[in-house]
C-alpha cells in the first residue's frame, strides 16, 4: 500500500444505508436556518493508511476531500458525524476496489455550515491554498485519478487547487466526482483541466449530498460507463 491513503476496509463500514449524508450547499446563502436536528451517525471516521498502487499507467486512485460537521439539508441544515462525499467514495471503492487517498485540511473547517461558507468564500476570492495537513500521495502507476469533493459555490473547494499544485497529472485520466446542493458537476471539469491541461478529463459523476445512501445504482452506471468495474 502506498504511504498517505485510507484503508478501503476501514473506509467501507461508512457506506451504510440511511446515512443522511450531504456536502456543504453550492453557494453562499443557499438554503433557510432549520430546527436542530439530532446529529447523524454515518460511522466512524478513519485515520490515514496506506494504499496499494496498480500496474503502471494502469491503476486507479480516489483522491478525496470531505467535511463533517453542520451541513445544508434539503434547505436546513443537519449535522453529519461522516460527509457525504467520504461515503460517495466509499461507495465507489467498494464496487470497484479502487485505492483511497484522503485530503484532510491542516486548518480543519468549521463545524458551523455559515462560517465554513463565508471562509470558502474568502479562499475564493483569494485564490488561496489551504495547507494539506498529510503527505500528498505517489501518483505513479496511476492511469485513472478520481477526484471527489464537494461543490462549494460553483466549483470544487480550494484545497483540491492545493493538491492540483502538489502533484503532476500528466497523462492519466482525470474522472471528476462531486456532492453537492444543486450545481451537479459545477465547474469542476473545467478547474481540472486548467490545472492538468496534460491530462484527459473524462466523464463525471455528482450526486446530491442529501441522496447519496441512495445512489448505488447510479454509482453502478457511472463505473460500467467510465470502464473502472
């Protein structure tokens, strides 16, 4: 396994049924205040591990950035003990066994959904780099990289530019993955492609946060069509 990745065994015991998971809503503002609901228990969270890597050019990785905390909901908010783009990806490593890398904020995120959207913002606006708080990973042998995030106002988070900046993607295949709020895939291909003009950006999946637990068979359609079952 290659040093700086999650467990996928570990990782998987997230992925269960009802988990009421969702990302952080598309755009600032988006969504009212909703009465305090009991936190939900989507399973452990998980330390990085180790990763295996695949045969040159021809292996497959899920890099992915998640927060936990209070989140949009169906136009509230509700707190997540696991976000709900850790269990997308769960979820599509446990159907193709794919390696995991998780990316893991140094300065972690607010817990509170409204500040976490005015600091993303501010990292907007500043075309910032949040540090990355572990070693990125060894790309190498990697033909198909999966880069899963939530999408927060229009496009993925900045700390996956931090990890774009960090790593050379020439020549795989980038497949982006997203949760989000309404935006589906956002400008997430486009901001890819900017940063690996040397790769090929291919077909996307986005799922609401909200529908996640539910979303087996669309996962299911997604890695027959992207040729990574």
């Amino acid at each position: 396994m290659r040093a700086g990745a999650v467990s996928r065994r570990e990782l998987l015991r997230v992925a269960v049924a009802g988990a009421g998971v969702v990302a952080v809503a598309s755009c600032a503002g988006t969504g009212g205040q909703a009465a305090p609901r009991e936190p939900v228990a989507a399973g452990p969270t998980t330390a990085p591990r180790p990763t295996s890597g695949g045969t040159a050019g021809g292996g497959a990785l899920i890099v992915f950035f998640s927060r936990a905390g209070e989140n949009y909901w169906d136009g509230g908010r509700r707190d997540l003990e696991v976000g709900s783009t850790e269990v997308l990806a769960t979820m599509i490593a446990e159907r193709t066994g794919i390696d995991l890398h998780r990316v893991t904020a140094a300065d972690p995120y607010p817990h509170a959904y409204d500040e976490t959207v005015a600091r993303n913002v501010r990292e907007q606006d500043e075309d910032a780099r949040p540090q990355i708080a572990e070693p990125l990973p060894d790309l190498a042998g990697y033909g198909t990289v999966i880069l899963a995030s939530p999408i927060w106002n229009v496009r993925p988070p900045m700390i996956m530019s931090t990890f774009l900046d960090g790593v050379s993607l020439a020549g795989t295949t980038i497949l982006p993955v997203t949760t989000h709020a309404m935006s589906g895939l956002g400008r997430a291909p486009e901001v890819y492609a900017t940063f690996a003009p040397d790769a090929v950006v291919g077909e996307g999946l986005a799922v609401r946060g909200e529908r996640v637990a539910d979303a087996g068979p669309e996962i299911d359609r997604w890695v027959r069509a992207a040729g990574i079952g």
